[in-house]
C-alpha cells in the first residue's frame, strides 16, 4: 500500500551514489578552496580529496568553475526560498527591510567561504547570470517588493530602482559580512545583526522621500 510514497521518499541507490558523489566534491571543493584559494587549487587536488576515480569525478564536473557554480547555485537557491518567505510575511516596511537583510546576512554568516568565492572570481560569478539563476532571484525579488506596495507595506515609487538598490545593497554589504565572519567567526552573530540594523537604517531613513518624487 505504501509503495508509491515509499518511492517518493527514498531515493534509489543509484541516485543515492550520485548525490553521495556529488556531494563529496563539492565538500573537497570546500576544503580546498578554504585551504588553498580558489585559483591555486586543481582538479587533481579536489580528485585526491575524494574517493572518486577521474573518470567518475568528470561525469559530474567539467572543470573547477563548474563546481564553483554549483556551490553557489546550492547556496543561492536555499537562500531564495527564505528570502522570500521573510519578504511575504512582513507587516511594515520596516519588517520586510530587517527581515529580508537579516535572512541573507546570517545564511551568509553560515557559509562565508560562497560570498569570499564570488568576490574572488569574477569571471564564474558573471558565467553564473547567464545561467539564470540570479535572474530568478531578482525576478523572485520584483515580485515581492511589487506585492509588499500593492499591500502598502512599502512606498508606491519606481520599483525597478527600489529592487536594483536592494539588490545592489544586499550583494555588497553581504561579501563585507562574509569577509568580517571569515577574519573573525567567533563575532558573526554581532556582525549580522550590525550589518541587518546598517541597511535596514539606510533604506527607511530615505523610503519616506521616495513618496515625494514624481
């Protein structure tokens, strides 16, 4: 009786080994990159931190900037949900401001070494807007921030401008916190609420003006 949900639930061992091998790379990616840099590291490094054979390890990954992009996708993609989430839930524009700033900075603070990566290697972050999934993300955003005016949480102004400026913000003051949390971890929770405080005072010090702009 129970088998089709059975099967929905638990994978099959040959998915099972996939994700098992995929999430072994991207754990060595880690490591390595941690320990290394993200440019002196080499795909025979990432090869010797797994059990994997070579040919195995290039069924998943092309190259190393195919496993930064998968890092990043992987941390990108959780964030998205929470965020908007956070965003739908807010009752004033100061709550979907502090709650949106506070999801981002502390997933952030959690895993530092993707927004070191992204400020490193400019050329995979750029690869990665072609990809599309940034794109969600700022799609995902003007849907929000559209719902949030037509529910009078946030001020009726231009809103391509308003999601560029939250999105410019976010990115910047995000690779700040990552670079404070990776020189100083045992600060991080004072340092995400420092930096949620900073762009939620920055925007709401200047939403009302918005309103008296034609």
């Amino acid at each position: 009786m129970d088998t089709l949900s059975s099967d929905k639930k638990t994978p099959g061992k040959r998915e099972q080994n996939r994700l098992r091998n995929r999430q072994a790379i991207l754990t060595a990616a880690r490591i390595c990159f941690q320990d290394q840099g993200y440019e002196n590291t080499t795909i025979r490094d990432l090869i010797q931190r797994t059990d994997l054979a070579s040919g195995t390890f290039y069924n998943y990954f092309r190259s190393k900037q195919d496993i930064f992009a998968a890092l990043l996708t992987d941390f990108l993609s959780g964030l998205n949900a929470q965020l908007s989430h956070s965003r739908r839930s807010a009752k004033t524009a100061e709550d979907f401001i502090y709650r949106s700033y506070l999801a981002l900075y502390s997933a952030t603070a959690q895993d530092p070494l993707v927004y070191e990566l992204a400020h490193r290697n400019d050329r995979a972050l750029t690869d990665l807007f072609g990809s599309g999934i940034l794109g969600l993300i700022m799609m995902s955003l003007e849907d929000d921030v559209g719902a949030a005016i037509e529910r009078k949480v946030l001020p009726d102004a231009d809103q391509e401008y308003l999601c560029t400026a939250f999105f410019g913000v976010a990115y910047e003051t995000s690779l700040m916190v990552a670079r404070r949390v990776y020189q100083h971890p045992e600060q991080a929770e004072d340092e995400v609420l420092r930096a949620t405080e900073f762009a939620t005072a920055l925007f709401t010090g200047g939403l009302a003006k918005l309103t008296t702009l034609p």
